[in-house]
C-alpha cells in the first residue's frame, strides 16, 4: 500500500457527527463495516473529458490531478455514486473530514461549502454528475494526504527531520479502504502507532481547556521550595493541576502539602524521567505553568510527526530508538522493551541529526579519532599551550590526525555502536558518567552517549554469539580494538519527539531542546 523505502507505528480514531441527511449514525457505521464495491451490480460509465473543466474551477485540488486521472483510469466508472445516488461510504468519508480537527489539523477544508451541497437532503436523489464525482475524489486525496502523509518532505526536512519519509499510494489505498471500509475508524498499518494515543491525549486537553484549564501557580515571594507538611496557596493550585491532568485521583483542595500530593507529584516527575527530590522548587513551578493551550499544540505538532514515521517499526521485532528530547534510548526485542537507557545528545551547535541507519558492526576498546573541527578549536590549542598535552589525554598522532588511544579515559568509552551514515554519527560508551545525572542532557558534539552501553553490548552478542560477560567485559577493557560484526543487522532511529504518548493517552512532555517545534508549527497552523 505505501511506496516504502524503510519502516516504524500510528493514525485515526472514529467518531460520527450528524450529518445534514440525517441518518442514524449506528446505521453509517454499521455501513462502513461491509463492502461498498458493488454500486448495485452495475457500474456507470465516466467521461474523462470533464478532467480539464473540472481542475480549472477548483485549482486548489489541481495538486491531486495525476492521483485522480491515475484512479479512473483504473476504475473508468463513477466510484462515490450508484444508481439510487451517494454509496454509503461517501457519507463515511464526509464525515472523517469534517472532523480533521480532531486529527490535530487546524485547516480549512477547500471547497466546503460546494462539498456540503452535494451532501445536503436535496441532492441524494439526483443523477450522478462529474462535478460532485471528482469533487468527492479530490475531498478523498485531501483527506488521504493530510491525515496520512502529513507536511510535504521539504517542509519536513526544514523542522530537522531526515528520516525516510513513505509515499502513500492514495489510488491503491481507497480500494482497500472500499473492500475494508471499517479501516477508515484507524488503520495502523499507515500511520505510526503513537499516533492514537497523542489523539486520545488531544482529546482529553482539549476538555481540560473547556473547562477553563489551570490557573497560575505562584510561589509566595522569598519561598524557594515547598516540601511535605508545608502549606502554601500554590500548594491548592498545584494540585488542582494534577488533578486535572490525572496525577491525582481527585483534588481535595488541600493547601498542605501532604503524602497524596506527593505521590502525584512523583508519578508526574517519573512520567518525565526524572527522580523526584520531594521538592516544589521554581523550575517545577514554570513547568507546571504551561497553558493548556500550548501544551494542545504541541500534541498536534507531534501528531504530525508521527505522520512521518516509517510505519514498519509498528511491526519490527527488534530495533533500537533514541528520543533526542526526552533523553532515551530504548531497545526493543522481540517486539518488547528490552532495555531502556538515558542518553546524552548533541549540544545547540552541534544536535543530533534525525535519521535512521541499519546497526551492522560493534567496536570494542575503540581508537577515538579525533574529528578536524576538534583538533584545529581544542587539541591544537592544547598542545601550544603544554607539550605533553596528547600523552597526558592518552592521544597520539596518526599520520596528519590525531586520535585517543583505547582506555578507560577514551572519549568513546569502552564500546561504539555503529551504523554507518554521512552524518557520522553512533551511539558510544563515555567515561563522563556524572552527565546521566543531569535532567537536560545535551552535552555530545553530536553522537549519542549511552548510560547503559555495556549491557546494550550484552545484550547485542549474546543473542547474536552467545557472548558471556566475561568476554564482552575483556573485550571492552581490552588495549587493541576488537570487532563485532552482526549477524543480523539491527534497525536504528534517531527521532524527535517532544511529546510522548502511552495507548491510553497519557502523555508526557520534553523540552523543545532544539526549537523546532515553532517551526512546524508555523506550517502546520498556516494551513488553516
């Protein structure tokens, strides 16, 4: 169905509205769980001559033009219209657009008003003709493109997204969706699985926001931290924010910081990977100042982001996955999280790239070659500043270069991970382990430095050459580099991610560490 060059999970929900024919919304929906192929055993001819006529009155569907000339030469018949009038199915897709809000996309759907006439009580009963036919495709390949693609690639590309994008084939993918129209309600075969729970989340904010969403929680003046027994007017409107979004059960108004407060405190921190010291302090306090409304539009940007994935990682076994946000690398195997890692990431001037490799070969003990930019702005320096500069950082030179020697100082720690790419970036072990202690942790010149790299490493040779610890242990201690090539390659994606989201539509939100979020924000909402 998709055109795919590689693959990742996610897309739509269904819910009905009353449309102006006023049917029983059970009986579309039962509709849209059967077949709707057959137009009554007769399919009623379409002359392609109308093609030109009809692109000059709605240029704004002129886009779609090769994808519907490409439809009917395939079908060469009316599609959306039998005898009797609309198939079924075009209500059903009708009304999944007219709901595009609830797929986090702000837009104005073009034409509508032409497209509501020809839905409206007064024209179920007319013969078919070309201009509601063609009208009712291009309203699909709107609705095809926006939920399932999403941004065009160079847009994309312009938020910092090199991962492979997929090209729907939207002519192949209505023919599914007309022998399997219950498809329509969510099909994850096409979009990345995280998606329906960032929608369930969307939902669930956008009732906070009905509701009047949270006020300001201020910190009396002089007050740098609130910790249990204390009692504070930000104390009552930290909880009711809590409540609010799920961390407590309810909200008993409360103005002492109690052990029920704590505890949802607790859970919010570990829902963002961090360990909570007990305290309220300020940075909380900005945090938990986030509107509701910002907070709205960041579960749509990354939405769209999961409009991006590859959707193949919704069905591979084993792959290995770092949030550059949320500073997390996750190996997933066997179809389950196998272990989960803190990582560290590139810093503003050099970030992480987004991309994804194939992972084919492991360097134990490894030399660190040191890149130019490095050598000319650090080591150069270093070494007109003190002779013994490269002994004493365990360097050597290496013809016109200079490298680190393997050691436990080695900048790349005792293994690498790689999956070659022209970004030259890999995930490696480091020497500095105090970073992981830090919650932002965008340090690297921008390769990925993993908490947990030996058991990583563990993990990776014993499944694939029954390693033992011991052996990956001498390896990684070891004084010359040692190799590991794999025998099955394991996928690698470098995502970003600044809200995540579980089934259930709890979410958790990252720091925007590299701004991008603006950005795509601006695409996004300029489509309205």
């Amino acid at each position: 169905m998709k055109k795919a060059h590689i693959i990742i999970a996610l897309l739509f929900g269904f819910t009905f509205t009353n449309i102006s024919c006023k049917k029983d919304k059970d009986k579309i929906e039962a509709d849209a769980s059967t077949e709707v192929h057959d137009h009554e055993g007769a399919d009623i001819p379409l002359d392609a001559s109308g093609f030109d006529p009809f692109f000059a009155k709605f240029p704004q569907y002129k886009e779609y033009e090769k994808d519907i000339r490409e439809l009917y030469q395939k079908h060469n018949h009316y599609i959306w219209h039998e005898k009797r009038g609309l198939i079924e199915f075009a209500e059903v897709l009708y009304n999944r657009v007219n709901q595009l809000d609830d797929e986090g996309l702000p837009m104005k759907i073009p034409y509508k008003k032409n497209l509501d006439e020809i839905f409206e009580d007064a024209g179920r009963g007319e013969k078919p003709n070309m201009e509601s036919e063609l009208l009712i495709s291009s309203m699909y390949m709107y609705y095809a493109n926006k939920t399932l693609n999403g941004l065009d690639d160079e847009k994309s590309r312009q938020t910092g997204w090199f991962l492979p994008r997929e090209k729907l084939d939207y002519v192949a993918y209505l023919d599914t969706l007309m022998k399997e129209p219950q498809k329509i309600k969510g099909d994850k075969s096409e979009v990345f699985a995280m998606y329906f729970g960032l929608k369930k989340a969307l939902q669930k904010y956008r009732e906070i926001e009905k509701k009047g969403g949270w006020g300001e929680i201020t910190l009396e003046k002089g007050v740098k931290s609130l910790k249990e027994g204390d009692s504070a007017t930000a104390i009552v409107q930290i909880r009711k924010r809590l409540a609010l979004e799920g961390y407590l059960k309810s909200d008993s108004k409360s103005a002492i910081y109690d052990s029920d407060l704590a505890a949802g405190l607790k859970r919010y921190e570990e829902k963002h990977n961090r360990e909570f010291d007990g305290k309220i302090g300020p940075a909380m306090v900005k945090e938990l100042n986030v509107p509701v409304a910002e907070l709205i539009r960041r579960i749509t940007v990354n939405m769209e982001r999961c409009r991006w994935v590859p959707t193949a990682i919704n069905k591979q076994q084993e792959y290995i996955v770092v949030n550059i946000p949320s500073y997390r690398m996750r190996y997933v195997k066997d179809g389950k999280p196998f272990l989960i890692s803190k990582v560290v990431v590139g810093k503003e001037l050099n970030k992480t790239v987004v991309f994804s490799g194939q992972m084919s070969y492991l360097v134990f003990s490894p030399y660190w070659n040191v890149p130019k930019s490095i050598l000319e702005k650090e080591i150069k320096p270093g070494i007109a500043k003190d002779a013994n500069y490269l002994a004493k950082h365990n360097m050597e030179w290496n013809g016109q270069s200079v490298r680190q020697k393997p050691g436990g100082q080695n900048s790349l720690g005792k293994v690498k991970f790689m999956f070659p790419n022209s970004n030259n970036i890999y995930l490696h072990d480091t020497p500095a382990k105090s970073l992981f202690n830090a919650d932002d942790r965008a340090f690297s010149h921008g390769c990925v430095r993993v908490e947990k790299a030996r058991e990583l490493a563990l993990a990776i040779t014993k499944d694939q050459a029954g390693w033992s610890e011991s052996k990956v242990d001498a390896a990684m201690n070891g004084t010359t580099e040692t190799y590991f090539n794999l025998k099955r390659k394991i996928p690698v994606y470098l995502t970003y991610f600044t809200a995540l989201a579980d089934e259930d539509g709890n979410v958790a939100f990252y720091d925007d560490i590299y701004e991008r979020d603006g950005r795509l924000s601006q695409f996004l909402y300029a489509a309205k």
